[in-house]
C-alpha cells in the first residue's frame, strides 16, 4: 500500500485516467446526469486489515446506478439463497438494457446485473419485505452503518421519465409471469435503488464484505460470497467483462453514473469514480486507473 500514498504515483494514476476519459460520454441516459462534471475522479482503496487510501475527488457523492445491483442482490440472497435459479449466472455478451436477451430464454435474465435480472431481483425483494430499496440500504448498513445511503429523489425522477426501455424490460418479464409485484411499482423501486449516492470510501468499504474469507463481516456466507464474486467477474462489466477479467483480473461493477467497484479477495475493495463512459457503459478512465492500481498492489486474482 506504500507506493498508492506516493503523490507521484497518484498523479500518474490521475494523469492516465483523465487521458482515457477523454475518449469516454457522460451518460445520456438519465437527463439529470448528463451534466455531471466529466473531468472528476476519485478513488479509494480499503483493505480487510483496515487501511485506506484515497484521492481526488473521493469524498463527493455520485449516483451509484448499477453499483446498486451488488447490493440489491446480496439482500435478496441473504434472504433466499436458492434465488440464482430464478435471476440466473450466465455471462453477458450483449447490452445490459437488451430486450433480446429475456426473449431468447421466454423471460429469464442472463443474470442479476443485466437489467432484466436487477429488475427480477427488485421484484423479489418488493415481495419478501415490501420496500426493495430499503432492504438494498440495510444490506448496506450491515456492511457501512457510517454512510448515508441517500436517494436522489431528481435522478430517479428523471430515469423514470425516459426510461422506455427499462418499462419495457419490465412489462416484458411481466407478459412471462416473472414478476409478483406490479410492474411499476418494480420500475419505481429500481430508478430509486439506481439513484441511490455515495462517495468512493463509502462504496469501497461497503464492499469489503465480498472480499473477506474468514467471516468476519457475517453479511452473506462464504458459498454466496464465492457466487457473488463469480458472477461479477463474468458480467459485472457486461460486455466488457472479458476485457476487465483479462486485463484487471478482479470481480468488479460498474455504474453508469461512472463508478467502478473492484473485489479483491482476501484484501480488499477498489472504488474509482470518472463519469464518462466507453460504448459498453463502463467508466473509461476508471478502467484506467483500476488496471494501474489492482497491478501495483498484484491484486488478480489468478
Ligand atoms: N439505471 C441505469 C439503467 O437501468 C443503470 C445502468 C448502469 O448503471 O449500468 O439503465
């Protein structure tokens, strides 16, 4: 961890993700993004044995959008391991929001990070505790009671306003009979769980959970966490999770408001946060910065 306090080293790391931010877009998804500043960039890195280190812009809050699906589904597992057979594990070779996807299999999501299975699972959690986003932000507390978990009230609002694709998923799963809640309420959970912020140190320590191997944490068992780690690695980028695996070799996700959330088993979590995005929705300069990082600590996981 000594070279990451390097300020020579920091700023190199800064100098090369901002160079590949440069070839990225802000998403224009959600209008009330589309004007995030794209020359921030923040990072954080926890480790099990309680060390921290950060820089940039690692304190401001963003919209942790798919960041949120990590969680989501820690939540429903803690609550019903099983639930891999309904949200599936297989990769994801095609866009996180394709409609193609859910119809090739009559309406089963590839997996829980693939919009489809985030919306499954939100569906789930509606059901079983009657507020998904709260059961998200409990799963959360469990594993950072420090951090607010605040939803953004603007950012849901506005997803929701143009997210014809995402009701689309959703009425999609719905005409198959996957869905128990009523499928706006679904919607309505999701865009909230989406806009849920929090800052590169709160998302960093959240996630230490996946990387411990000795129980500690008690937030999900060992098996889940061996899932849930797995999972990540083969779809958590989606279509770009070959290269993250090849490259970074670290289970990680990624949100569309910038942030990319890494594991590193039996060491720790990397939170780097650059708005925008390359053409499969991952943060470009955050790519970036996590290969030069995860490489200095040797953090693969191969
Ligand atoms: N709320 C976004 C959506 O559903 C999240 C996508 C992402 O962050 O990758 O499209």
């Amino acid at each position: 961890m000594q070279l990451l306090r390097d300020p020579s080293f920091q700023r190199g790391v800064t100098e090369q993700a901002l160079r590949a931010a440069t070839t990225g877009r802000v998403t224009r998804g959600i209008p009330a993004l589309s004007n995030i500043d794209r020359s921030k960039f923040g990072v954080a890195i926890a480790t099990l044995d309680g060390d921290l280190v950060t820089w940039g812009d690692s304190h401001e809050p963003f919209s942790v959008q798919s960041l949120s699906k990590l969680f989501s589904l820690c939540a429903l597992l803690r609550l019903v391991p099983s639930s891999w057979t309904s949200v599936g594990w297989s990769p994801t070779l095609i866009e996180y929001n394709s409609l193609e996807g859910v119809e090739a299999r009559s309406g089963i999501p590839l997996n829980p990070f693939v919009n489809a299975g985030a919306l499954l699972v939100t569906d789930r959690l509606e059901a079983l505790t009657g507020d998904a986003v709260c059961a998200t932000r409990e799963l959360l507390r469990l594993s950072n009671p420090a951090a607010a978990w605040r939803v953004d009230a603007m950012v849901a609002k506005s997803e929701a306003a143009v997210s014809h694709r995402n009701k689309s998923i959703g009425y999609q799963l719905a005409s198959y009979q996957l869905l128990y809640a009523d499928v706006d309420r679904v919607l309505t959970s999701y865009f909230r769980q989406c806009a849920l912020t929090a800052n590169c140190i709160e998302l960093a320590s959240a996630a230490l959970f996946l990387a411990d191997r000795e129980s500690a944490y008690r937030v999900l068992p060992k098996r889940l966490r061996h899932q849930v780690n797995s999972v990540m690695l083969m779809s958590g980028t989606y279509s770009g999770a070959p290269d993250v695996s090849f490259q970074i070799g670290l289970p990680t996700k990624s949100g569309v408001g910038g942030g990319l959330l890494s594991v590193a088993p039996g060491q720790g979590a990397i939170c780097v946060w650059s708005p925008p995005l390359d053409r499969r929705g991952n943060s470009s300069g955050g790519l970036a910065a996590l290969s030069i990082i995860a490489s200095a600590l040797d953090w693969s996981i191969f």
